[in-house]
C-alpha cells in the first residue's frame, strides 16, 4: 500500500488537500458531514472540479473551491 504524506514546500501555499487538511483548516468540521459535502459537490456540475478522486481512496480537494461551494450553498440555503 502507498503511503502518501503531504510536506509543505517552504513559502507555499498549498491549494489542494485531503480530508483530514480540511477538517483541519475548517475548525469543527466533522469527517462525516464533510463527506456529504463532497457528494453534494460531485453532483453539483460548477463545483466537481474541485474534488479529485484518482482513486477509491484518495480524495484531494481543492480549498478555495470547498469555501466557495459553502458560500453557494449557504445563499442557497432556504431553495428547494
């Protein structure tokens, strides 16, 4: 099994992340509710770009894409 660690390059931001880098830079995100965001993201055409799934897996996200896809849906929220 491949083990894939992400080191930060110095003076670099990093734009993409798995799971766990989200749950860590979106304080009090729980794993399972952001698994649902991510469905509801791959079934969403503008926001799918975002999520990468080379694997079954791996999952990379894209940061900025993930808080634009909350505030959609946030503006969203009362639409059914």
């Amino acid at each position: 099994m491949i083990q894939i660690k992400y080191v930060p390059v110095e003076d670099c931001q990093a734009e993409w992340g798995n799971k766990e880098a989200v749950c860590k830079r979106f304080e009090g995100l729980k794993t399972k509710t952001l698994d649902s965001l991510l469905v509801e993201m791959r079934r969403n055409p503008e926001y799918s770009p975002f999520v990468i799934n080379p694997s079954h897996k791996i999952v990379w996200i894209h940061f900025e894409g993930f808080l634009d896809f909350l505030r959609y849906r946030q503006d969203h929220r009362y639409e059914s």
